[in-house]
C-alpha cells in the first residue's frame, strides 16, 4: 500500500485511509490508558497481541455467521499490528455484556466479584470522553436520537449472539469470560456490522487453572490494578487461542 492518510488516532489504535476506498487500516498500538486516560503507559507487544486475539475471533464470529467489519491481518507488515477493515460510521454506544460481576457493575452496585449473572447483563454506554462515558437507558437512547428501537434490539440481539460463541470459545481455551465490550458500526449500505476489537483490552479474561483474585486475571485489570506480568498475561491469552485453534 502507498501513501496513506490518517484519519483518526485513538487511545490504542490508528486509522489509516488507504488508496482503496472500500478499505481502513488499523495499526494497533502499545499504549495503555485506563479510567478515561487518567492512567496512561505502555505495554510491550499489546498492539501485535491485540491485532492476533481479534483477528481470530473476529474470524470465528465470521464463520458463526455475525458480520463484521475485519477484512483482512497481512502478517510481516508492521510487526503483525494492522488490520484492513471496512469503512464503517460508528455507533457512539459502547455495549457492555457481563457474564460475572466485576468492575463497575461491583463498584456502583455492590455485588459481590464474580457473582454469576443469569441472564447475561447487556448495557449501554455513550462513547464520549468528555463525559466519561456514562451508562444509558433505552429511553436516554431515544431521547438523545443515537439509535433507533430497532438498532438497539438489533445490537441487543447481535451482543447476545456474539456471547455465546466467545463463552464456548474461550472456556475450551481454559478462559473464563466474564464480561466484554463491544463496538458496532454500519457499512454504507446500512448494514450493522461488529467493528473495533475484541482483545485483552477490551474483555475481562479469568484463566480457570487458578483460583487467586489476583493471579487469575489475564487482562488489561493487570494493568488497571498494577498487577504486574501484563505482556505475559496478554500473551497467554494469544497462546491459548493459538493451541485451540491449531
Ligand atoms: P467496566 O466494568 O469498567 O464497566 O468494564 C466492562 C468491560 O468493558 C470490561 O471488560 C472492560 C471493558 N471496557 C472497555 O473495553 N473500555 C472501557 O473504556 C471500559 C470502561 C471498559
């Protein structure tokens, strides 16, 4: 690819235009923000981790028939930390599935670490910095004009089906999936499709052959909680996946 134009630089990613219309890039970076970007660092290897771990699940979604906007990972390009993607407008809702309790759902609620929850919670949160992306009703949804009634029960349905393939997914890797983020967008034709990533960053990941709180986490809490070993808990969430898939 030549000469290409950045559209957009987030808090771990970058876009990039390319000479093809119908194709993004994204470069997956090492930099780590946590609790709106007030706690800022680097871990070594995420972005090339993170590209890896979506790359394959955005591939197992695929081929279970959910839509997304991955196109392509070219290996030996930029140290295996682009992805193509196709172009989409996102929408500005972070979804939020959680299978046990943990994080903010403990924080604001009081419910115990790890509470089973059944059904699985799928919540709304507004992507905006500014104002810390706060946690929606469907009524703020419609108030506020993000989302139609039916993009909503779309995304619901959409999140829910996405649970249960990355539930199976990672409990054959050893993984406990205990909540998620999701981000969707829609194709120039209107079509919803699952965008962004689906990685470390985004998940919570428990390694089910260990029972300490703290040793447990496979995730960017690591990081959060400064746990320490985060590059080895990331990368051992990628082995995982490489074993089981292989
Ligand atoms: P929370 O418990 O902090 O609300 O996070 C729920 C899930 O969403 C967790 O897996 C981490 C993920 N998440 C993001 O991917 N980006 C964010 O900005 C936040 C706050 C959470």
């Amino acid at each position: 690819m030549a000469e290409r134009k950045k559209l957009y630089e987030g808090k771990a990613k970058i876009l990039y235009a390319t000479e093809d219309p119908a194709v993004l890039v994204t470069y997956f970076k090492d930099d780590a923000t946590a609790f709106n970007a007030q706690k800022r660092g680097t871990i070594v290897n995420k972005g090339r981790i993170n590209n890896a771990v979506s790359t394959h699940l955005f591939q197992l979604l695929e081929a279970q028939g959910i839509a997304t906007h991955w196109i392509d990972s070219p290996q030996g390009q930029a140290d295996g930390r682009e992805m193509w993607v196709k172009p989409v407008t996102i929408v500005p809702l972070e979804v939020v599935v959680r299978n046990l309790a943990a994080g903010s759902l403990c924080r604001q609620t009081g419910i115990a670490l790890g509470t089973p929850l059944t059904p699985p919670l799928v919540e709304f949160y507004y992507k905006n910095d500014d104002l810390g992306d706060p946690l929606l009703t469907c009524d703020r949804i419609r108030a506020m004009d993000i989302a139609s009634d039916d993009t909503v029960t779309q995304l619901q349905q959409m999140a829910q089906r996405i649970n249960q393939v990355l539930i199976n997914f990672f409990n054959g890797c050893g993984i406990t999936l205990v909540d998620f983020k999701l981000e969707f967008g829609t194709l120039a034709d209107g079509t919803l499709v699952l965008a962004d990533e689906i990685s470390p960053d985004t998940c919570r990941l428990w390694n089910q052959n260990e029972t300490d709180e703290s040793r447990r986490v496979m995730d960017k809490d690591r990081f959060r909680q400064d746990l320490g070993d985060v590059e080895s808990g990331y990368q051992q969430v990628l082995d995982r996946i490489l074993a089981h898939t292989s």
